[in-house]
C-alpha cells in the first residue's frame, strides 16, 4: 500500500506540482494511520525528494520564473520558519484537533483555489 500511494502522488507531483500536504498528508493519516504531526513531517520530507528529481526538468524546458522564484524565496524562508516553530508547538502541547482542523482547512482552501483557475483557464 505504501508503494501505491508513493507512486501515485509522485505522478500527481509531477504533473501539477501539488501533492506536498494536501494529497500525501490525508493518505497517511486514513489509509497507513500515520498521527497527524508524523504524516505532515513524512509528507514534506517525501515532496521535497521527488520535486529535487522533477525540478531540472523543469529548469530544462525553461518552465521556472527566477522573477517570482526569487520573491517567493524571500518571503517564504520567515514563512518556513514562523510555521516549524507554531507547528512544533501545537504538535508539542496543543491538541491534535487543531492540527486536522489546520490541514482540513489548508486542504479545502487548496481544492477551492485549484477549481476556479481550472475555470478560469477553460473559459
């Protein structure tokens, strides 16, 4: 089961470049019964080795925007580093409630966002 699910969420990854926390994340949780704090860990390590095998390619078809690539770094290195700490924290001492209430939310922000672009792009 775990080879499936890896494989299938690489081939999401490659193809939309979504799959860190959004579809790796929840599998885990129901399908290997992986606590919340070990699935989104596992989840982001996983995501960031298969985007390392899928990054160059993409450098090669020159499909990356060094431009915002470069403003998005700036922003999200206090970004990464704001979120491990408020993660540790709750992970550490704050129930598990809020961590799935987070993810869930995370995840329907995710699912809306994605459904009106793929509307938008169609008209």
């Amino acid at each position: 089961m775990d080879f499936i699910i890896g494989f299938l969420i690489a081939v999401v990854i490659a193809l939309t470049g979504v799959g860190a926390g959004v579809i790796t994340a929840p599998l885990l949780i129901l399908f290997l019964h992986i606590p919340v704090e070990v699935a989104v860990s596992t989840a982001l390590a996983y995501s960031a080795i298969v985007k390392l095998i899928v990054v160059p390619v993409q450098i090669v078809r020159r499909q990356v925007n060094y431009r915002v690539l470069g403003f998005m770094l700036i922003g999200g290195l206090p970004g990464v580093i704001l979120g491990s700490v408020l993660f540790k924290h709750v992970a550490a001492h704050g129930p598990r409630s809020v961590l799935y209430f987070v993810l869930g939310a995370i995840i329907l922000f995710t699912s809306a966002g994605t459904s009106s672009v793929t509307s938008v792009r169609q008209e």
